[in-house]
C-alpha cells in the first residue's frame, strides 16, 4: 500500500476529530449539568454514588445513589454522546432517596450524580468507572 499525502492528511484529520470527542462530550454534560441546576452553584455533601470501578462489559454498569433529603437526582455518563441517563424525583411521603438502574457506558469515564436538595441547593458525587468491554458500540 502506498501513502499519498492526501491519505496522510486524512488520517491526520481523522485522529484530530477523535481527539476532540471527549470534549464535545463533557462539553454535554456540562449542559445538563447547568440546565438541571440553573446555573446555580454544585457543592458536596451527603451523596452516596455506588458504581464498579471495573466493568467487565459497559452495556450494563450497576449504579445506584442515595442522598438522604433530596427531592430530585440526575445520574450522568460524562463520555456518553447523550449524558443524560437518568433522573429520579423523590416526594414528601418517599421513604427513602435513594435509587439504583443499570446504565450503558461508551467507555472509561466519569460517572455523575447530582441531587437538589429539598432546600434547593445542589450537591455531587461522581465516580470513574474503567469499561473493558464497550457498550456504545465498541
């Protein structure tokens, strides 16, 4: 096989566009992240985010999450084209804030979790979880 400059210059563009993924990715879910709090400020407090460290296959990853007080709670694949993966909505008479799903994840990432508060302030927990096997398609 014979490299012209123009195979070259597309493999080079190609790995540049590949490159950038990872961006345009936390770039959306820095987007749900701001559209489920309003802008306003995420701090830490009393949030349990539970997930594998290694996952032997990304297509299902256990997770779940428990914050005591909570009246809302949005789990987030930070890698994931779409990182919106869940929200749970707790009311007065629920027994417990807490929730568990299993989710798909690309590849190796953060996974997030972010609750309001029932005196409407936010809290997150994240947790990075290692993917040997893809889900989204690899």
């Amino acid at each position: 096989m014979k490299l012209t400059r123009r195979d070259a210059l597309a493999i080079g563009l190609g790995a540049t566009a590949v490159a950038m993924l990872p961006l345009r990715a936390s770039a959306a879910a820095d987007e749900a992240i701001a559209a489920f709090t309003g802008g306003a400020e995420v701090g830490a407090g009393d949030i349990t985010l539970t997930a594998p460290e290694i996952a032997e296959n990304g297509n299902t990853v256990p997770v779940s999450v428990d914050a005591p007080g909570a009246a809302s709670i949005i789990v987030l694949a930070a890698g994931n084209p779409t990182p919106g993966v869940a929200q749970f909505n707790f009311g007065e008479a629920s027994g417990s804030q807490a929730a568990s799903t299993r989710i798909r994840l690309a590849g190796t990432q953060d996974v997030v979790a972010i609750a309001k508060m029932a005196d409407g302030s936010f809290i997150q927990a994240s947790s990075t979880v290692k993917v040997t096997i893809g889900g989204c398609g690899g």
